[in-house]
C-alpha cells in the first residue's frame, strides 16, 4: 500500500466504529458515495473482505476486525501529531473548535465569540452543540465545557463555578396561576419536565415528592426546548439560575429549595498549552464564564 492509503484507513476506522456509511461521512466531512468508494478501494488493495453489508449497516468481518485494532494506534498517532502541531502556532490566529451543552452553546458562548471577535479578530470560533462528552483526545473539540469534571490524563481543566439550579416560570404563567410558595404546591401547576432522561424524577423523589412522568404537562429532553417552553408560559420548570437572571420574562421560584448544582469545568487537551491561540481563548472563556456564573 502506498503513503496515500491512509486516506482509506481513515475511512475505514470511521465506518468500522459507526457501523455505517452515512455515520462516516458525516463524521469525515465526505460524501457517502466517496466514502463507499474507499472502502471498496480499501478492500481491493488488501485482497480481503473487510464488513458484510447488510440492512442493518456494515458490520465488520473477522479480518477487518483485526485491521481495525492495528488501525487504532495509527490514529491515535495521527492525532497527536496534530496535536503537537496546533500546540506549537505561535501566531493568535487561526480556528478554535469549542464543545458545550446545548443551553451553555445557544444561550452563552454566542456573546462570549462576539466580545473574543472584537479582542482578537484574528480567532475563528467554532461552537459544537452536544450534550455528549467530546472527544478532546480524538480533536474533536480544541475545548470544551463540561457540567462534569473531566477524568482523562491527558486533559488539562480548570473548575470554573458550580452552577445553581432553581425553579422558575415565565411571568406571563404566574400572573395567570398564581406563585407557589412550597414545593408541595408544584403539583397543582402545569409542570415542564423531560421525556425519556429521568434526572427530575428521580430528583423530586429525593426530597420526599415522588412524581410520575404524568406530571409533566409538557416533556421534553432538548434544555434549549425546555428553556423556550418555560419563556412561552407552558408552565413551570428548572434552569440555570444565571441563564433567568438575564431574561427580564421569567421569574424565580422557590429559592430556599434544595436543588443540585452544576459543576463547570473547562478542558482542553495538555499538548494544546503551548499554543498561544487555545490559551487565549481559554484563559478568555474561563473569566467570561465565570462573570455568567456569577450572575
């Protein structure tokens, strides 16, 4: 095989971890055709049948398998040179990839790109929305904020502030049902809970009100749906309490509850430190986080 096929192997190791065509080209950025056609390049090259097609996707062969172990390293490989390559830029320019909850990527870092435009208008930022834990490891983010600390070796976080949770409600909702005073009025509202995840549920058990998910008048498992629905009046719901201390429509309920916090941390990978672009933008993101945090 030539220098060239690790474009083909790149391909494989997508398709061999999502099972799918379709999966991998949105991973790699091609068409599904092209990354069809690598594949069977792939295959040919080896001399070897490497997934059985079927309705269910690609799955891999015993053979391919076993390429896909010794492909593995090569990646890892791959992406530190990278790695390295990003850390050692001494110029602040250039593109930053950051990863965030979906609320934390919608509701915040926008004005938070805006104000690093103005500083540094050299910087590009990308924002990937996702509640998943990114791949910081794997580049698929350059940062990334997280509500949970992050345990990689690798990594490199900084706790930016624990993030309190309350009640709330628009006001337009309130005026028309009336305040709950107690915790123990809730029932009697129009509630806003999730669909599937189950993390209010089993938090109302905690303190003593076990909750069905009948409860919710509206459910649902998106934050950014769930803060538009509470900022619509559907109802009653939970949010970040710094997120309604800047919506002049939504109010706060219940501030003696004892609700749990959020931990904020933000991560980046240990072999980016170098690199004067991703220490400006963190350095940036950890003072304009913790302004949010703090209200």
């Amino acid at each position: 095989m030539s220098d060239a096929d690790w474009t083909l192997l790149k391909t494989f190791i997508a398709v061999g971890e999502s099972g799918s065509l379709s999966a991998a080209a949105r991973r790699l950025g091609l068409s599904q055709p092209s990354v069809g056609r690598h594949v069977g390049e792939l295959e040919a090259a080896l001399g070897l049948v490497l997934f059985r097609r079927g309705r269910s996707g690609y799955d891999l062969t015993e053979k391919g398998a076993a390429l896909l172990e010794r492909a593995l390293p090569m990646r890892a490989a791959a992406m530190a040179v990278s790695r390295l390559a990003a850390g050692s830029s001494e110029a602040i320019a250039g593109t930053v990839r950051i990863a965030a909850s979906e609320v934390m990527a919608a509701y915040v870092l926008p004005a938070i790109a805006a104000k690093l435009g103005v500083e540094e208008p050299g910087i590009a930022i990308e924002i990937v929305a996702s509640n998943l834990i990114e791949n910081l490891l794997g580049r698929d983010a350059d940062i990334a904020v997280r509500m949970v600390r992050p345990e990689q070796l690798d990594l490199v976080a900084r706790h930016v502030a624990d993030l309190p949770l309350r009640v709330c409600a628009a006001t337009a909702y309130l005026d028309r049902r009336g305040r709950p005073e107690r915790i123990d009025a809730l029932p009697g509202h129009d509630l806003i809970g999730q669909d599937r995840a189950d993390d209010i549920l089993r938090g109302m058990a905690a303190m003593g009100y076990p909750l069905g998910r009948d409860a919710f008048r509206l459910r649902t498992d998106n934050q950014i749906v769930a803060w538009e629905a509470i900022k619509a009046g559907n109802g009653i719901g939970f949010a970040q309490a710094s997120l309604i201390a800047r919506e002049p429509s939504v109010e706060a309920l219940l501030p003696d509850l004892p609700l749990p916090v959020l931990p904020m941390w933000l991560a980046m990978h240990r072999d980016l430190k170098s690199s004067p672009r991703m220490r400006r933008v963190a350095d940036f993101l950890f003072a304009e986080l913790k302004a949010y945090a703090a209200g």
